[in-house]
C-alpha cells in the first residue's frame, strides 16, 4: 500500500514537472509562477511530506510496532489534532513543520484562485494588450482560449473577467481534490497485488496441493492430469486475466491521474494520413 502511495507521488510530481516544461516551450513565464509554483507547493507540501513521513519511517524508525500510523499522523496533521504525552511524533520538531506545511499549502489555493484574474483584470483595466512585455505573448497566451473573445469592431481582444474567474476556480477545485482522488486512485495497485496474492494460494492449495497429498497407486497419474489443470488455470487467470487488468488499470492511471497534470486538448486537431485527400490538392 506504502508502495503504491509513493509511486502515485512520483508520477504526479513528473506529470505537473511536464506542465512547467509546456510553458517553457510556449513561453507563458507568467504561468510558472502563478499555476506550476503554487500547484508544485501543495503537492509536495502534503503528499511529498506523505512520502517522506513514509520512508522515514522505513529508514529509521526501526521498530514498527511502536511506530506511530503514518495514516494517523497524516489526518493528524491535517486537523491540527497533536498530543506529543502518547508518543505519536517520528522526530522531534514534527508539530512545527507540520504545521508550516499544512498552512503554506492552503495558502497556495488562493494563489492558484485569485492571482491570475487580478492580474488580468488589472492588466485588462489598463488597457494593457500584454500582461508581461518581455514575455513576447498577448493576453491569450496567459489565459485558455475558452475565456478570452473578441467582440469589437477593431478586433481588440477584450477579456470577460467572469469567465476567467469561473475557469479558475475549476481548475483550482479540480486541482486540488484531484491531487487527493489521484493519490487514493494509485491504491488500486495495491489491489491487484493483494488479488494475485489470492489467487495464487487458492490455485495452490485448492488444486495442486490437493494432487500432491494423494498416496493411492494412481497418484502420479492424478499429478499429471491437476498438473494440467494447474498450469492452464495458472496461464488464463493470472496471466492473461490479470495482464489485462493490470494494463487497464495501469492505462486509466496514465490517462486519468498523469497526463491531466499537464495534457489539455487544445491543439490542432489529428488530421490522419489520407492519400485521396493529397491526390485531390
């Protein structure tokens, strides 16, 4: 399970690393610092310490048994709920960075909701075609296409603040339940591990055991034909069946808790090789 949770860390932490790399590419260098640098601050202030509260425990704290649950501590922590008289802290100094954490990575959810429509709304309120000169992008380049129009006659691009407030405050709420659905979602692994644990033992004890046990005369002939039985069950089920499931859930998890972090849609759309429509040109 522990596994699992640091494994879904590290893939959402490269997919959000992917999405700084986008706004290099396009040049939003106004995006860095008000969409990556919160989004990375909360990520890591929660469940990149989730992780570290994980293999600390792994690493030094070597008896388990009296080890705090790291499930505890972190709910612990999210409710500012400590009492140090039972021994629930891993290191000394725990409460206060905790506590440090908790409330940097609350504060970057106004960041993420407010900074980035107040500083077009300024910008728009200006009469600023650019938010950042030196960024060598327009207004456009900052905002999704969804929430900028153009209604005047001199085709000036006008910024309805309604909509930039709305598409900010979904990316914010998506954001940031999204970075705790994802997480849980990455259990799923888990899952599959306990499942063919399962059915391991059962295709063991219930089929090949119970060959190997017989001692009558015709005992090597009964091994022969369970032994059968054994390894096309062993093939179909935990081979072919949990390969499938295991490449779905693996395929649902890239496209669902990674690739959101970064991918957005809004290209140009796939136009597929045709060789009538080249002929027709």
């Amino acid at each position: 399970m522990k596994m699992s949770v640091i494994l879904g860390v590290v893939h959402m932490f490269f997919g959000v690393t992917l999405s700084l790399m986008n706004y290099i590419y396009f040049r939003n260098t106004w995006n860095v610092l008000l969409k990556f640098l919160p989004e990375m601050v909360f990520m890591l202030g929660l469940f990149g310490y989730l992780v570290f509260l994980i293999l600390f425990k792994w690493c030094v704290v070597l008896k388990s048994d009296t080890a705090p649950s790291i499930l505890l501590l972190f709910i612990n922590m999210m409710l500012f709920a400590y009492d140090t008289s039972d021994g629930t802290l891993l290191y000394s100094g725990q409460k206060k960075v905790q506590i440090f954490l908790v409330i940097t990575a609350f504060l970057m959810v106004p960041w993420l909701l407010l900074a980035k429509p107040l500083l077009l709304y300024r910008g728009h309120k200006n009469g600023k075609q650019q938010v950042c000169s030196n960024s060598g992008q327009n207004i456009q380049g900052v905002v999704e296409d969804n929430a900028i129009h153009s209604s005047n006659s001199n085709n000036m691009e006008k910024v309805s603040m309604g909509d930039i407030f709305v598409y900010q405050a979904i990316h914010t709420i998506e954001y940031c339940l999204g970075c705790i659905s994802n997480t849980a979602s990455y259990l799923r692994l888990w899952a599959l591990s306990l499942a063919h644990a399962e059915l391991s033992e059962v295709l063991w004890k219930m089929v090949l055991h119970v060959a190997l046990t017989v001692a009558s005369g015709l005992g090597s002939v009964l091994v022969a034909l369970i032994f059968a039985a054994f390894a096309i069950l062993t093939v179909t089920i935990l081979l072919v069946m949990e390969g499938l499931s295991a490449f779905l859930h693996a395929l649902r998890l890239h496209w669902v808790e990674f690739q959101n972090k970064f991918y957005k849609g809004s290209g140009y759309k796939f136009t597929p090789l045709s060789f009538s429509s080249l002929m027709n040109k």
